[in-house]
C-alpha cells in the first residue's frame, strides 16, 4: 500500500478548509484515510497561521514511508515540520505549463 500524505478538501462552496491526512494513493481525495496530520486554511491573512500540523506525526509517517505531495511538502516546509533540503524536486519533472505547450 502507497502511502500519500495529501490534502482533503472540506468547507463549504467558497470557502475552503483542508485536512492534511495520511492516505493509501488509490483512495479518492476526499476518501477513506489513515490519520489527521493537521489543517491547512488557506483564507487565513497570516500565513504563519494558515498551517497548524503535528510534527512528530509528519516525521513519523515520513519514516515510515509515507510521500507528501508536491503542495503538502510546501505546506509543511513553510510550517517548519520538513527541512527544504530534505526533499529535491525530480530531476525530469517540468511545469504543467511547458508541457502542454510542447505537445501543441
């Protein structure tokens, strides 16, 4: 089982609210997960503010194996729960952008 540590959506049409949670990879976003890591408010003025998360949980279930994707591994570098340098970005990865406009 693929572990993904994700963001699922909740709050009203609007007005966004996420729980950072510990999910197998094929479960639907708002789906079936393994644990709450914390929340992630994006309509917070202080960005400081906007992330509340455990960090012995986030680097426990690192430990374990357990991959934040590319939002959450900003979301939790920005609230100090992960070293920048910890985690590179891919060697082939490219914007969305760039390769949408190469295939046209």
């Amino acid at each position: 089982m693929a572990l993904k540590i994700r963001l699922a959506r909740l709050g009203d049409k609007g007005n966004p609210f996420y729980r950072i949670v510990v999910a197998d990879s094929r479960s639907p976003r708002d789906g079936k997960f393994v644990e709450i890591l914390g929340a992630h408010d994006p309509k917070v003025s202080d960005a400081s503010k906007a992330t509340k998360v455990d960090k012995d949980l986030v680097a426990a279930w690192i430990a374990k194996g357990a991959q934040p994707t590319d939002t959450v591994r900003a979301l939790l570098i920005k609230a100090g729960a992960l070293k920048a340098e910890k985690f590179k970005p891919k060697a082939n990865a490219k914007p969305a952008a760039v390769k949408a406009k190469k295939e046209k």
